[in-house]
C-alpha cells in the first residue's frame, strides 16, 4: 500500500509540473484549460468536436463554444473534413502550434533536468517502468 501511495503522490507531482499553463501572446492570454484543449488538438488533429469533446470528456456543446473563442483569437482553425465534407475538422493555427512548443519546453525543462541528473541508467529504468505501467493500464482499461 506505501508503495502504491508513493507512486500516485510522486505521478500527481509530475502531472503538476508538467500541466499546461497560462499562454499569453501578445493580448490574448489562454487559461490552463483552453491550453490543455489546443494541446489535446495537437495531438489528435486534425479532430472534430465530437472527438475533441470525447478526449476532453465534455460535452460537445461546451468544445464548441471554447473552440470558437480560440479560433476568434487565432489559435484554432476550421476546415472540412477530407472524407466528410459535412463534418468540420478543427486544426492549430501555426500562432498557437509555435505558443505551444514554447509553453511546453517551459513545462518540460525541469523534468528533463532531473533525467539529465539521475544519467542514462537510471532515466532508462524510469523509462521502463513507466512503459510497463501505461501498458498495464492500456491493458486494463481495454
């Protein structure tokens, strides 16, 4: 049980470090929850709202209204689905993809620090275990 303690205090200590923050470009400034939407769009994208909505596990009618104030601000992109072209596929816009990059080396930094001081060995093994927890989980929740 102490160790499982460990693990989950330790995991929620990186998660807080390497959460997205505030991103502020010039006057427009994202909170951590409209940069954690860009970040879910960057990694999925392009994406839809419904998808968007479903990663996000929120409603797709409050995706909409969140993806619309970013694409106001020049964050996020419409365009039509290459398949579908009833559907909307929302994309980066090349503003947020560079803000995003910056925010996450921020982020990034202090994790890579720490790697750099444990050494290869050491930051393999972390590796490894890490890898076998996700597949584990993946595993679980299939």
């Amino acid at each position: 049980m102490e160790m499982a303690r460990r693990i989950c205090r330790t995991s929620s200590r990186i998660i807080d470090r390497c959460s997205p923050g505030r991103i502020q470009s010039g006057d427009k400034v994202l909170s951590p929850t409209q940069c954690h939407l860009c970040e879910v769009v960057r990694q999925c994208q392009p994406v839809t709202v419904t998808e968007l909505a479903r990663h996000l596990r929120v409603t797709a009618p409050s995706v909409s209204v969140m993806v619309e104030r970013l694409v106001e601000q020049g964050f996020l992109k419409r365009g039509a689905h290459q398949k579908d072209r009833r559907k909307c596929v929302i994309a980066l816009t090349p503003l947020a993809a560079g803000e995003l990059a910056r925010e996450e080396a921020r982020r990034l930094r202090p994790i890579c620090d720490l790697l750099a001081k444990a050494g290869p060995d050491k930051a393999s093994q972390w590796l490894t275990a890490f890898s076998q927890i996700e597949t584990e989980m993946t595993d679980t929740n299939s």
